[in-house]
C-alpha cells in the first residue's frame, strides 16, 4: 500500500496515563508499520504533575500547536482526589474543558460492546453493541447560568440548558451517518421532550426532517428514564443512540457499567467537520490508586486507538485492533496480568 502519514499529538499525562498510552502506541505502531501508514507522534507533557513544576495548565502556545496535528491521543489528567497541592477543578477546567471547548468536539462518542471473557453486572444481558452519541458543547453544560443572593433563603441558582439548530444538526447528521454505516442501521432519539418541550422538540425536529434522507436508518424515540430501564433490562435493543450533553453523560456511564468496567471503555471528542484535531481517550482517568504498577488495564485507551485510527481513514487498521482485543479477552479476559503484558498480548493477537 501507498505511505500516508498523520501528525498525532501524544498526551499521555498523569498516573496511570503513560502506562496506558505507551501500550496503545505499541499497538498502533504494530497496525501501522505493515500498512505502510506513518504516525508522527508528538508528545506533549501536560497535567497536574507538569503544573507542579512549571505552573502552566495548557498555555495558548502549546494549544495551537497541538491544533496542528491530525488527532490527540490521550491518556488521562489530574491528580489523587484530595490532594490539596492542586485547586479543585483546575485541570478539568483549563485542560479539558479548554481543549474540548477550543477545537470543537462536540460529539462525544462512546461505543459500548460486551466483550467475550467479560463479566456484565447484568444476569442475562445478551449481546451489547451499541454507540452513545452525545453532544459536546452545548446542553446544560454551556456554561450560561449564574447565582443571586448565594447563602441565603432567596439564592438563585440558573443553569440554562443552550441548545441551537446547529448544534443539533450537525450532531444529529453524524448520528444518522453512523448509523447508516452499522449492521443493524437503528437510530434511537434520547430525550425528555415531554417536558422539556422546547430543547426536545428541536431534537426530534430535526431527527424527523433528516430521516427522509436515510430511508434505510430505523428512527426510534424513548425518554431518557425509559432508557435507563432498557439499558439495563435489554441492552441489545440498541444500536445508535443521540442525546445531549447531560443525558448523554448519564447514560454512558450506565453504558459503561454494564459492559463489565471502566478498563475497556475508550471515547472520541470529534469535530467531525475536521475544522481541528479530535480526541480520542480512555473513559477512565488517572487512578493515582494504581499508579506506576503496571495494574492498569490499557484496553480502553488501545480501542481509543483504533477509533482514532478509523477516524483518520483506517477502518481496516481500526477493526484489527478490535479483533485483537476481542480474541485476547476471549482467551485471558480473567487472568491477572500487567499492563504491559495486555499490550503485548493484543499485539500478538494482531494478524501477521
Ligand atoms: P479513575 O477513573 O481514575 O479511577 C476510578 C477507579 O477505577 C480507581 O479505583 C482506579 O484504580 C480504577 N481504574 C481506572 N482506570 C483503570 C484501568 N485502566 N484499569 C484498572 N482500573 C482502573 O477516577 P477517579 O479516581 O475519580 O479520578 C482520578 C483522577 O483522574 C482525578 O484527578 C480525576 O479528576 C481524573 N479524571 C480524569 C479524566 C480524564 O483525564 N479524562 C476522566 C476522569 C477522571
Ligand atoms: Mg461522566
């Protein structure tokens, strides 16, 4: 095959963040070298153990070379809950939110498959492959609220919920696109629009004037309490969801759970209209409990990987990762291994 090559910046950050990355970039280099695809890693030392020593969270300099690159892989920031050296909210806020925020991701995406050899909290949860598509930006989440009289018996307190037609078009266009290219083609709205009538029905507007054009797409609806139920009594029914920022935070980490653990569950923080780089992560974080000791379960960053990788044009590349994992857990899902153990494991498993 022809070369191609791809500017990746490499954020691996705290705690268990390096030992995870490392693991995923040993993958990717054994995907990639036989594909004659080149990965031109860039690390970028950021975090709270990096503001310790420098002082700086993710300056305006570094942010725009990293918006250089093609993608951002990224391991985890942040430090133990509780250490008072760091101001509470600090680096969420000037690293990731910063970074979300200044390149655009607003999908937030999250796959979640039970895998062979893995244990669901669920008695019978059958098979579980479907796709969170949650918006990123806007939502609750915008930041646009205040207080008044903070402290005492008149507080008021605001979040409002932004939601523009834009923001749900282009997010509902990714959603229909994704499902237009899965198996089982099945779009499902998650909102509350019975009584949140106005951010909802701009939702389902937009989702009824769009399927016309994906005659092939099954378009569903459910409450997003409705969905908590079915995630947990039939988790099979779906296949892609779309929902904003708050729902879609909740619901992920319900999705999280009952595919059997916070060590396989890798996202995307997409801007899918390729104005700047997309983020491609571990759902987990840091886990300062773990730490240096080669505990931590480097799958969820090495599927990070491979959604990195299909997003820069390599689903072929992407799915052998997948293929690896999944017949690594079917035969070692259970055993005790280091992290580095994984990687090589996943690494054999590839095809030669
Ligand atoms: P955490 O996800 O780091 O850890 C929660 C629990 O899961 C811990 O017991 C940890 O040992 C375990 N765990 C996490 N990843 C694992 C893996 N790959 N393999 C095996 N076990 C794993 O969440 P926590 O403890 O609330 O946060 C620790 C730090 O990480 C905080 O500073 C937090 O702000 C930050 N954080 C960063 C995120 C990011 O960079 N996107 C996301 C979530 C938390
Ligand atoms: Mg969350």
């Amino acid at each position: 095959p022809s070369s191609t090559s791809h500017r990746i910046a490499v954020i691996a950050g705290d705690g268990i963040g390096p030992e995870v990355v490392a693991e995923a970039e040993k993958v990717l280099d054994a995907v990639c070298g036989p594909a004659n695809i080149a990965l031109e890693k860039t690390p970028f030392p950021l975090g709270a153990e990096h503001w310790l020593a420098t002082g700086e969270t993710l300056p305006q300099v570094t942010l725009e070379k990293i918006r250089e690159h093609d993608a951002i892989l990224f391991g985890a920031v942040g430090a133990a809950p509780g250490d008072t050296r760091i101001p509470s909210g600090l680096i969420e806020r000037e690293i990731l939110l910063k970074l979300r925020f200044s390149l655009d991701h607003y999908i937030n995406l999250r796959p979640s498959e039970l895998f062979p050899g893995t244990v669901s909290p669920l008695r019978d949860p059958g098979e579980v492959d479907f796709v969170v598509v949650r918006e990123g930006t806007e939502g609750p989440y915008a930041g646009n609220g205040g207080v008044l009289r903070q402290g005492t018996d008149q507080e008021i307190a605001t979040e409002v919920s932004l939601n523009t037609a834009h923001g749900v078009q282009r997010l509902v266009r990714f959603a229909f696109e994704l499902a237009s290219r899965r198996e089982r083609k099945k779009l499902t709205l998650v909102h509350k629009h019975n009584v949140l009538v106005n951010a909802g029905h701009l939702y389902q507007r937009t989702v009824n004037a769009m399927a016309p054009q994906y005659p092939d797409v099954t378009v569903d609806y459910l409450h997003v309490d409705a969905v908590t139920i079915f995630m947990t009594t039939d988790p099979s029914r779906f296949d892609v969801l779309v929902t904003d920022n708050l729902f879609g935070d909740i619901i992920t980490d319900l999705a999280g759970a009952i595919t059997g653990g916070i060590g396989l569950a890798p996202c995307g923080n997409i801007n899918a209209e390729r104005t700047a780089p997309s983020m491609f992560e571990p759902v987990h974080g840091s886990a300062p409990d773990i730490a240096g000791q080669q505990k931590a379960n480097p799958v969820a960053t090495i599927l990070a990987a491979a959604m990195m990788l299909e997003h820069l044009g390599h689903g072929e590349q992407a799915e052998q990762i997948r293929s690896a994992v999944r017949s690594d857990l079917e035969d070692h899902g259970a055993t005790q291994r280091s992290t580095a153990q994984i990687g090589d494991a996943i690494v054999a498993a590839l095809p030669a």
